[in-house]
C-alpha cells in the first residue's frame, strides 16, 4: 500500500514539473502559428492599363448582297440549256433557248406585211404626184379663162385627197413597223440571258420543259454575285445608341479557322423588333477571293469605339460579376494577406475585363487558386503575370 501511494506521488510530481516547464520555457509565436491555417498556394496578375476596344458581340449569317430569280416572259418549249449549276457568266450571257418557230412566221408576216405597206405608200405618193400636176395645170389654165372655177375647185379637192392618202399609208407603214419590231423583241425573249455578272447557283429546267405559262412562278436559273456579300446580325436595343453606319465590323466563322474578315455597318433598322427587343443591322462584307459562301454562321463584333489607358485585370480574377450592375468582387493580395473588395466594371474584350473604379495599377488580383481562400486568409504566390 504505501508503495502505490509513493509511485502515485512521484508521478504527480512530474506531471507538475512537465507542466511548469512548457509554460516557462515554449515559444507562443511558434506555437501560434503551428497551429494555425497554413497559407493557401495562389497564381496573381498585376492590374496594367492598356489601349481598349469597344465593341458590340454579335452573331448572324452570310447572303449574297445582289442575286436574280431567272424566269421566262415567254412561253415555250426549252430546246437548249446552255449552263449547269456553279457556273460562272457575263451579264447577257446565254442560258437558254425556247422553241422560235411559231415567232419565226409571225417575224416574215411582219416583214411582208411592211415591203406591203412601202408599196402602198410608192403608189399613193405617185397618185399624189400627178394629182398636184394636174391642180397646177388647171390653175393656169384658170388664169386665161380656159376652164370654170368648179373645175378648179375639183382639182384642189383631188390633191388634197391625195395628200391625205399618203399621210394614211405612212401610218399604216409606221404600224407594221412596230408589229415588226414586238415580234422581234418577243422573238429576242425566246433566248434567256444572265442579267448580271454571276455564278448560276440554280437551274431549275431541262431541254423539253414547258416554260413561261400564263399565271407560272416557275425559276429556271438563279444567279448570284459573291464578290460582296450581306452579313445580318441582331444587336440589343440597349445597345443601338452607340451603332453608326460606317462602324467597322470584324468576325470569324468555324467554315474557316484561323482567319478574321472584315465588314463594315451598312444599313441599321429603324425599327425595333417586338419579339425580343433587337436592332436588324446589316454589314457589307468585301469578298474579292470569294472564299465566304452565303449561308454561312459567323460571329463577330462591331467595333464602336477606342480608348487609351484603361485599367484590366483577366476574366479569370473575378469571383463574381454583375454584368448589368457593372462591379464584380476579387481577391487583393498586398504583402502576404488576400483582401476581398468589389469593384466597379466596364465592357469585356476576349479574356480581359476592363476596371472602372476599385484598383490601380500594379496592384496584384489572384486569378488563380482563389476558390481555396477566405478574406483575410494568408497566401503563398507561385506565379505573377501581368504588369
């Protein structure tokens, strides 16, 4: 028993004494900070102004700015197709040919019917031609008391008879002159021809098809010119204060990777779109080497204006953003501490987000490893870019 109560006794004692030590001899700091949040391992980007492009993103389609629906005035039998599909022609060129043979007869009738006519009116000016003679002989005669004044008078009536002739021939001529000049410009319609410079991007007939039919929307050809096309785009109307016509636009499409096009603002519409509140603009888009095809999607940006020193910091910093209320909240890191602080946004170019208000230049925002760290919390920095 009392050796329990002596080995009892010699362990209080050192307990005590290994207490004592501790608190005599222990650093604080050091223990403090062993047991404290170890810092979080954090990428940084130092704010920098630069040079800022505003603009409006925007998305639409490709259209051939000129094209012609070819159809037939003429009805007819098509004997002849001259192109095919994807062909290249000249403004006037041949497409086409009709059946003429049934024109062809009423063209000789229109043409008998004038050397008719050319005829007559020889004839009726000969008439007139003797008719004046003969007034001018009796008039003379007249002068010597050789014959009566109602003889006279009989001549004059004849001559002007004669005149009156000739004036009705020259109008029946002039009528068959015409006929003859319809009929050879229907006969001219017999052939269809490309009413532009273009590539045929439809044919819709074949040799032996009917074309031309009184009351038919039937298209036979339809030609587009490519070398400059429409792009069409829809931008908010929140946005419309700040589109001018002129503005230069720029865009890409998945058809051709890798390479950027340029347009420029051509036409905006006045009106607003009641469905969702947007603004028709369309673009004129060069297209000398005819690599863009009408149909094709793009996206692009209208670019509406530049400023000079602009503060940004990387999309990527942001740890929330409020578009329409323009601020978003980030990570500050000044020594080795990371300060939450909202700040005041603008507009967004590729991965860059312009700052209105909140930081200056040089200051480091973390972009990434932020998701690990609460305001307040210690940082480590593996990586700084920007500057």
């Amino acid at each position: 028993m009392k050796r329990r109560v002596a080995f009892g006794a010699l362990l209080l004692a050192f307990w005590l004494a290994s207490t004592g030590c501790s608190k005599s001899g222990g650093d604080p700091k050091k223990d403090e900070k062993a047991g404290g949040k170890p810092p979080v391992a954090v990428e940084v980007s130092k704010v920098s102004a630069m040079d800022f492009t505003e603009g409006i993103d925007v998305v639409g389609s490709l259209s051939a700015k000129f094209g012609a629906d070819v159809k037939s005035e003429f009805a007819g039998i098509v004997t002849e197709v001259y192109v095919n599909e994807w062909v290249r022609v000249k403004k006037e060129s041949p497409l086409a040919k009709i059946d003429t043979r049934e024109m062809e007869i009423i063209l000789q009738k229109a043409r008998a019917a004038i050397e008719v006519a050319k005829a007559n009116l020889l004839q009726a000016e000969v008439a007139g031609k003797r008719a004046e003679r003969e007034y001018e002989r009796l008039l003379k005669l007249k002068e010597v008391g050789l014959v009566t004044q109602q003889s006279l008078d009989d001549g004059s009536t004849e001559k002007e008879a004669a005149s009156a002739r000739i004036e009705a021939v020259k109008a029946q001529l002039k009528v068959t002159e015409e006929e003859l000049h319809h009929t050879q410009t229907r006969l001219s319609k017999t052939t269809i021809r490309s009413p532009m410079d273009g590539v045929v991007s439809y044919r819709g007939v074949n040799v032996g098809d009917m074309v031309g039919e009184m009351g038919s929307q039937r298209m036979m050809f339809k030609i587009i010119d490519t070398r400059i096309l429409e792009l069409t785009v829809t931008v908010p109307s929140g946005e419309m204060g700040s589109l001018r016509v002129d503005q230069p636009l720029t865009f890409s499409t998945d058809a051709i990777p890798g390479k950027t096009f340029t347009g420029r603002v051509m036409f905006i519409n006045p009106v607003v779109n009641d469905a969702d509140r947007s603004v028709k603009v369309i673009a004129e888009v060069e297209n000398g080497g005819e690599q863009l095809k009408g149909g094709l999607f793009v996206k692009g940006r209208i670019l509406t204006g530049r400023r000079t020193g602009v503060l940004n910091i990387p999309r990527t910093a942001l740890l929330v953003w409020d578009v329409e209320g323009k601020k978003g909240d980030i990570f500050v890191v000044g020594g080795e501490v990371a300060t939450r602080r909202t700040i005041g946004t603008g507009g967004a170019m590729g991965d860059l987000i312009e700052v209105t208000s909140g930081l200056k230049v040089g200051e480091q925002v973390i972009t990434r490893g932020g998701f690990n760290v609460r305001d307040g919390d210690r940082v480590s920095i593996t990586q700084v870019s920007g500057g």
